[in-house]
C-alpha cells in the first residue's frame, strides 16, 4: 500500500511547513534571548547614570528629561 501522489504532496507540504515554522520560533526564541540581555545590561547602565545624578543633584531632585531641567520633588 502506498499514498498515491497527490497524498504524498500533502503532507510533504504540511511537514515542511510544520518544520519551517519551528524554525522560524527558535529564531524568534533567540532574538528575544539577546533582547532580555541587552535590556539587562540597559537597566544596569541606567542604574549607574541614575546614581551618578543623584550623587550630584540629589536623592530628591526629578529631572524632566525633555528639556534637562532639574527640580526638586514636591
């Protein structure tokens, strides 16, 4: 017993979807890794900018960072 042709086509077509799309998750799963990790190293970046203002500004001055303006919290 066999498929006959058209069978045959079908799920050939449905494996390599299947498979592209699996693909296409792990390359997404991935992008997303590197995403976290440099948002991670963001957020540490931020933390030591963010230190270095409060050292010279103050723990409270806000910082409008539109215009730069430093004033203190209300």
């Amino acid at each position: 017993m066999k498929l006959n042709k058209e069978e045959l086509e079908r799920v050939q077509q449905l494996n390599n979807s299947f498979a592209q799309a699996k693909m296409a998750l792990g390359e997404m799963e991935l992008k997303r890794h590197g995403m976290l990790k440099e948002m991670d190293t963001m957020r540490v970046t931020f933390a030591e900018e963010e230190q270095k203002l409060i050292s010279k500004y103050g723990a409270a001055s806000v910082i409008n960072l539109q215009t730069g303006e430093v004033t203190e919290k209300k």
